[in-house]
C-alpha cells in the first residue's frame, strides 16, 4: 500500500473511506482535511510552494484519484471492503459498476437474480479492470434528468430541462462530443510533454558527454603543461605552479556551471514526468466528466514547462593551453601560459605573439585552431539545423489549425445567416424560451410573446441595501455574507438583469410577484418597490430610475399628497399616471402584488399589468428602443419588509383571457 497517494501538505496517505483528495491547479492532490483547516483561506503545496487562496479559486474534487485509490485498495486490501448493501458488515467480494457498490456473496446472488439488477456488470475482485462507468448520473436539480449536455459557457454538465431553463443562451453541446474534444486536446499535451522530455534527456546526455570531456582536457593539459615546464629550468618552477593553480580552478569553474546546468534540466525533467504521469492518469482513470473539468489544469501545466524549460542547445567549452611565444619563453617566464576557455561560439582568447614564435609554432597553433574552428562551427550549424525543422514543423502545425478554425467559423457563420433568413428561425424560439401567440395562425414574430427566462444580476446587486435570499428573491436588507465587491452597483437600491432584452421584433413578457408587511405606517415620500426598464448608462445614477430620462418604470410608494400608498408609472423622467391610495396605509397588514410588463421593441411600447386585477394598468407609446433596454428591480424602505420575486418562463401563467388583453395593449 505504499503505492496510494498521499497528501501534498500533510503526506498522509489517502484511503477509501478517509477524506477526499482535491485537485490543486499544480497537478498536485490535498486531503479535504487540509483544505477545510487552511489558515486564512491560504494553502501551500509542499511539493511545489505554490500558494493556493482558497477565496478566489474553488478546488475541485480529484476523480482521478479517487478512482486510484478504489483500484489500489481492491488490489491490495480487499478484505478491508465491506458489502455496502443493507450495512450486513459481511465482506466484500465483488463491485457492481451500475449501482457503484460492494457485495458480499449473498448479496451478490441476490443481485444476479433480481430482474431489475440482473443485467448489471459486476466484476470479482480478481477480476476487476479500469472501466469507465457508462451508467448516466442524474440532475442535482432535476433529479429524474440523466446528465448528458456540457455548457461551455458555464463549464459544466447539464440535463435536458436546465438547457431549457437556464443555459437557454449558452453553447451547449452533448458530453460525448465535447468529452472527444478535450480529449485530444489532452492527448495533444502529452505528445508535447513526451517530445520535451526527450529532448530533455538528449541535452542532459550531451552536458554529462561535455563532463567527460571536461575531464579528457584537463588530463591532457596537465600532462601537455608538465611535459613543457620539464623541459624549462627551475626559473620555471613557480610558474609552473600557478598555471596549475589557474587550471584546477577553470576546471572548478566549468565543472560547477556544467553541474548547475544539469540539475537545472533535472528539476524541469521532474516536473514535466510529473505532468505527464498524471495527465496518463487522466486518460486511464477519468471519466468524460471528469476529463472536462481538468484539461484547463493540465493545459496550464503543460505551458509551464514548455515556457521554462531550458536551452535545449549545450556545447561543452574546451580549455586550451596557450604556448605562444615559446622560443622567447626564458626572457618572458614571469607571465609565460595561460588556462583558457572556448566559449559557445567555437573562439577562444588565444593571444598570438607572432614575433617571438618559431615558425613551426606559429603553425601548429594557426592549424590547432583552424580544426578548433571547424568543429564548433559544424556544431552550430547541426544545432541551428534542428531548431529550424522545429520552427517548420510548429508552423505547419499551426497553420492546420488556423486553417481548421477559420472552416469552423466559416461554417457556423453559414449556418447562422441561413436561419436567420427562414422561418425556423422564428420557430427556434420557443426553444429558448416559453412563447405563445398572440394572434393565431400569424407567422409574425410581432404577434409571438416570448417569456424569457430572466435572472437577477446576482454580481450586481447593491449588497449596501438589499440582497438576493437563499429563496433566490431580492430583499430589501443589506447583506452581512460578504462585502460588495468591483462592479456592483452602488446608488440603485436593487439589481438588473443579466443581459438586455434582445432587439429582434418580439414582444417579451416578464412579472414580478411582490411581498411586504408594514411594521408600522409609513411616513414621508418613501419608495417601496420598483421594476421598469432602462438604458445601461442610467442604471446606476440614482437610487431609482424613475425620474431619469432613458427609463420607464412603475413605483409603489408612500404619497404624502394622499396619505397612503399610490402607484406612480414614470416615463422619460416625468409622472404620466398617479393612482391615489392603492394600498392601506395600516400596521401590521401584508400584502402580495403581482404585477407584469410587456417591452415591443418593433411597436416602441411597454405595458404595465395588474396580474392580480387582471387588466392594464397603462400603456407607454413612443418608447425609445433604438439601443437595448435593461430590466430593473428595486426594493425599498429598511424599516418594514419588502422582497421580490421574478416569475418567468414557464412559471407564467397565460390564459386566452391575458393573451387577449395584451394584445389589445399593443394594437
């Protein structure tokens, strides 16, 4: 067992039942242990020192290693698994892979002779392979949906009735298909890892040759620099001890750098092993699910080694004797030889005193050279060579897929222009949204009512005055979870939606259903709620939007004019309607108000609708539709209570009756 997995911080070893392993963006497992008992929401791999803030990156759960560890314990503890079914305690003999658990021999016939579980894969645990279950996982939400769509925009994997609901506007695509993708995205990473390593290896190969090297040289020299000062009086003694000196220390020098340069490529050697072991793993144990959720750690581990890995060129320098000027030797012993070095460009210092060298001198050390030379350069050129048929083949490859992308996009732009240009185009609305005709057998997207699925700008909401509750309503009260962070509003007391209304000739219904108590009788010219909509630049210059210009909008607020609680419907910053003492003004009385908004586009009108007294409130002409227009939503008056509740799409409820009555709204 000391093949499991341990604990990058606490190196404990994972087991079966013990907390589970999360996967740290470095590729790296940490126990749940560490995770949740991390001071100050910092945790740090021991094996890396990367630093992980646990506020801004949300780990997920390894898959990968869990299924590790199942297969290892199975393989080496078996008789530590006990049958999970009915907790009987007996030991575990077998695993069923359709309903993921243990059995012990009764149970196991018991299963085998079930109708409903008799076609079931149950593998002995001498028998037990690396299969990736196929069985469909089902629906947090909706609990009876299999999950089978991947949203790309959201990045995750969805059902059937969460396409419909809240990913209506999101790339979606099935699980197989995007699971096919990531994985060759994947596989792609491991070709690159695996072609580094091996140049990896092929440059600590050449630095260990230039070690050798190194050591042939310095043999030769001392012996060729012995050879010489024999051959010298005792004048040359001293000298002869220096040069020696010189060399051990060159050699020093060169060695230590050769030896930096080695254990440089080994540690990236490491972490590239280490990448590509684990992305093995990945495609050894991972799911289609799981695939999806890791390619973005292990892409990003991938180009961390590609961008710090070494030069992958390395020449060994050569230390060279220089023994110019060796007829005049005994005039000039003071200063006589040198230890130098040949740098990566094949040239050396040798400094050449051609007036006190015999001939004979002057040409060996001219052809010593000469060949110096010509090796060095017939080095670069290989090595230049290599790097351009690098180069090449990079841009080949990335010419294929530019290629690849540019067909891909050429296709989808085809595709979208010819739906917009049919009437499926109209017909494929219904598909994101509730729709409903307004006037029958019209193939007018004029005449179709679309109840888009709205949502509350949760990263917008102005947390100083309201929130959105665990019931996903948005209450007047200020938030004491977190503070209000970049980008929120900060005047208007409430949020927007999440995008505009589309401009595409459709009218879009959406209602609101309010609740608020009065603690005590209101005062003053205080607001309560609001809804309307508005141009984006308006959205956040005042607490409401009602007496901007850009806006439309209805109110529900204390009148100190008649005493009690009105309707007020503003457009363009001016009161067009004022309905007087709409609600009692009493202590301890609740009330629920519904009401409904219709925004055409193409007719340039938005109609407010009492969905309680079931009729129009009014209607706004001349509305200015000329960019979009954004849903807003207000909640007031921190002394009594007051929340809202968005109700759309197939929450609406639309009779024949209401049908009608908007319809005539809009005629």
């Amino acid at each position: 067992m000391d093949d499991l997995p341990k604990c990058t911080v606490c190196q404990q070893q994972f087991t079966l039942k013990g907390p589970a392993p999360y996967l740290l963006p470095c590729l790296h497992t940490v126990c749940e242990t560490c995770v949740t008992s991390a001071a100050g929401g910092v945790i740090s791999c021991s094996t890396c020192q990367r630093e992980v803030n646990l506020t801004d990156t949300a780990l997920q759960k390894d898959a990968v290693r869990q299924k590790e560890i199942f297969h290892l314990t199975v393989k080496h503890r078996p008789t530590e698994l006990l049958c999970t079914h009915e907790d009987d305690g007996n030991e575990a003999v077998c695993w069923c892979q359709d309903c993921e658990e243990f059995l012990c021999e009764n149970c196991q016939n018991m299963h085998n002779n079930f109708k409903v579980t008799r076609s079931h894969v149950v593998q002995n645990f001498a028998d037990l392979k690396l299969n990736v279950s196929t069985v469909p996982k089902f629906c947090s939400i909706h609990k009876y949906d299999p999950l089978y769509l991947f949203d790309q925009s959201c990045k995750k994997i969805i059902c059937a009735r969460c396409r419909i609901e809240d990913h209506a506007d999101h790339e979606v695509e099935k699980v197989d298909v995007a699971a096919v993708t990531v994985t060759k995205q994947l596989e792609y990473h491991k070709n690159e890892l695996t072609t580094l390593q091996t140049h990896q290896q092929s440059y600590m190969q050449r630095i260990r040759q230039g070690t050798e090297a190194t050591d042939k040289t310095h043999v030769s020299l001392k012996d060729n620099i012995t050879h010489v000062f024999r051959s010298l009086r005792s004048q040359l003694d001293q000298r002869q001890k220096d040069l020696l000196i010189d060399l051990e220390n060159h050699t020093k020098e060169t060695k230590a750098s050769q030896h930096a340069l080695l254990v440089a490529c080994e540690e990236d050697m490491k972490t590239c092993t280490r990448v590509l072991d684990y992305i093995n793993h990945v495609l050894l144990f991972a799911s289609k699910s799981d695939i999806l959720g890791l390619e973005r750690y292990a892409g990003e581990m991938t180009r961390t080694c590609l961008d710090t890995a070494v030069t992958q060129t390395y020449v060994a320098p050569t230390a060279v004797f220089n023994t110019n000027s060796l007829s005049n030797l005994k005039a000039h012993v003071s200063g006589f030889g040198a230890i130098l070095t040949v740098d990566m460009d094949g040239k050396s210092d040798v400094i050449a005193d051609r007036g006190t060298q015999t001939d004979d001198d002057f040409m060996a050390d001219v052809e010593m050279k000469h060949k110096m030379d010509m090796q060095e350069l017939k080095t670069k050129i290989d090595s230049d060579e290599k790097h351009i048929q690098r180069l090449t083949d990079l841009t080949d490859k990335l010419n294929s897929q530019t290629e690849t992308l540019k067909l891909r996009i050429d296709e989808k732009e085809a595709i979208e222009k010819r739906d917009a240009t049919t009437i499926d185009f109209l017909l494929g609305v219904a598909w994101e949204c509730d729709v409903y005709m307004l006037k029958p057998g019209a193939a007018d997207r004029s005449f179709m009512l679309k109840c888009k699925p709205l949502k509350y700008d949760k990263d917008r909401v102005n947390l100083d005055y309201v929130h959105i509750n665990t019931d996903g309503d948005l209450v007047n009260r200020k938030s004491d979870t977190r503070p209000a962070g970049e980008g929120r509003l900060k005047r208007y007391w409430g949020t927007c939606s999440i995008v505009p209304f589309l401009q595409d000739g459709c009218p879009q219904y959406w209602e609101v259903e309010n609740r608020f108590s009065l603690d005590k009788p209101l005062s003053g010219k205080w607001l309560i709620l609001q809804v309307g909509v508005c141009r984006e630049e308006e959205r956040d210059v005042y607490h409401c939007i009602g007496e901007r210009p850009h806006s439309y909008s209805m109110s529900v607020a204390h009148c100190t004019e008649h005493g009690g609680i009105c309707r007020v419907i503003w457009k363009e910053g001016e009161c067009v309607l004022h309905l007087p003492d709409t609600i009692p003004n009493t202590a301890g009385l609740s009330h629920t108000l519904h009401y409904g908004v219709v925004y055409d586009d193409a007719r340039k009108k938005i109609v407010f609708i009492d969905v309680k007294g079931e009729k129009v409130i009014l209607t706004l002409d001349n509305v200015d539709s000329s960019e979009p227009l954004w849903p807003m939503f207000g909640v007031y008056n921190l002394d009594n209570t007051v929340s809202m509740r968005l109700v759309v799409g197939s929450d609406i409820s639309m009779p024949e009756e209401k049908k009608a009555m908007i319809l005539e709204a809009l005629s």
